[in-house]
C-alpha cells in the first residue's frame, strides 16, 4: 500500500487550556497519515488485508462502499485489490468535506479502470445497493452507539449474497484488568512512536466524548443479530481487531 504525502502529528504537543472534540478538520487532514500510523497498531497490516478480502469477495457487477473513507487509504486497496473483476463501481463516503476533498485528490492520482464516486454525507443516510464488499476501517465507533445496529443492518440488507463487510475498531475487553493491560500496551505503543505523555492525554481527553467503544462481544452480537451468519476476527493488535462478516 502506497503512503500518502503527511505532515507530522503535532496537534496536541503543546498544552491546551481547554480540550475540544476531536474533529476532522483541515488540522487533522495535514497530519492524519503520520497521526493514525503512529496510532492504530497494525494499521498498514489491515490495509493490506482489506486489498487481499477485497480481491478475493468482490463480485462481477457489483458495488464496493468504503464507509468513513477518511482520505482514502481503505478505499484505494479496495480498488487495487477488484482490479480484473468486471462492473465494479467504487463510492466512498465521509462526513468531513476536508477529508472529502483530499480523498477525490488522491483517488485521482492512482490510474485505474474501476470508477470511485467520493460523496460527503453522512454514513447513516447512505444508501447500499448491489453491494459485494462493505468497509468501515475505523468509522462505527463514531456513529452513535444507539443507531449502529440500524447502520449495520442497512449494511447487511444492501450486501449481494456472498458479500461482506469488512470492520475495524478500536473496542474495549469486557474484563476490566484485561482492558488495563490492552490500553496500556497501546500507551506504550504511541509513545515509542514518539508521543509525549501530554499528546496522549490531550488526545485522549479530545476523543473520549466522540469516540465510544465497544466489546469485540457486542461487535460479534450485533452482527448476527442484523443477519450475518459467519463472523470472524481476522486481525488483533492490543485493542484494535478487525472482523469480516460474510452474508452468505
């Protein structure tokens, strides 16, 4: 997977007299490939077994959804890997039109015979259809918690027989002294990717009100619940796992 041009994450190397919501602006935009390398353990790793899944579900005459596409990085390996599949049109959503805007850039810069429409909406109004393939690397612990089953469904219902959806997040253990151990190793992971431990405060404290995290248990629950029968982690990493759900 080829690495987007970044400016380095400095955004919360100094101290803030108060800490807002973490956005997604044009702040975040500058810096969100050096920011979410440093961040997300394994992250290249799903990237290239987004490629590999993409490559072996998507289906002749079909749709692949790359939902919260950020600048794109998920849905250029979506591209990459249908390469050779006849039909395929691409459309890849986010909410922040910052991200919107970088994302057709870079999409624009890698040749390929495979149409991607970027839109800037909102994920819980987009409509799947005639899909194969679904990502959300890292989107739906920013939906709100009470509204993910009805995304999913959504998700699920659009989704051609022997589609899939491919899902990452960042999710929290259901035992208490395991969630200290696995928030802990990420800790540790950031700073020896060179975060101080004010930048790991101030983001935390940035994100907890915008980012609520799940049980890889709920996540499992919730999907057969909307109706995928095979639900299977393919990647961990502390506590970020990334899951594929197949409707068969």
């Amino acid at each position: 997977m080829s690495q987007f041009d970044s400016k380095p994450d400095a955004i919360f190397a100094e101290p803030l007299t108060q800490v807002s919501d973490f956005a997604f602006d044009q702040r975040v935009v500058e810096v969100f490939p050096d920011m979410i390398n440093r961040s997300v353990p394994g992250y290249q790793s799903i990237l290239q077994g987004i490629h590999q899944l993409t490559r072996r579900f998507a289906q002749p005459d079909s749709r692949l959804y790359d939902l919260g596409c950020s600048l794109g990085a998920a849905t250029l390996a979506m591209r990459q890997g249908a390469q050779g599949a006849s039909g395929i049109n691409m459309v890849a959503v986010d909410n922040s039109e910052a991200m919107v805007e970088r994302c057709r850039l870079h999409l624009e810069g890698y040749r390929s015979e495979i149409p991607a429409e970027v839109k800037c909406e909102d994920i819980r109004d987009t409509q799947i259809t005639d899909a194969s393939v679904v990502t959300m690397n890292f989107t739906l612990q920013f939906v709100p918690p009470e509204q993910r089953q009805g995304v999913l469904q959504t998700i699920y219902d659009g989704l051609k027989p022997g589609g899939v959806l491919l899902l990452s997040e960042k999710f929290k253990s259901e035992n208490a002294a395991m969630d200290d151990v696995l928030v802990d190793l990420h800790h540790e992971f950031k700073r020896a990717n060179g975060y101080s431990e004010l930048e790991i405060s101030q983001k935390r404290a940035a994100i907890e009100n915008v980012m609520r995290i799940d049980s890889l248990e709920t996540h499992e629950k919730r999907l057969r619940e909307v109706g995928f029968s095979a639900v299977q982690v393919w990647f961990q990493c502390y506590n970020f796992a990334a899951l594929i759900a197949v409707k068969w």
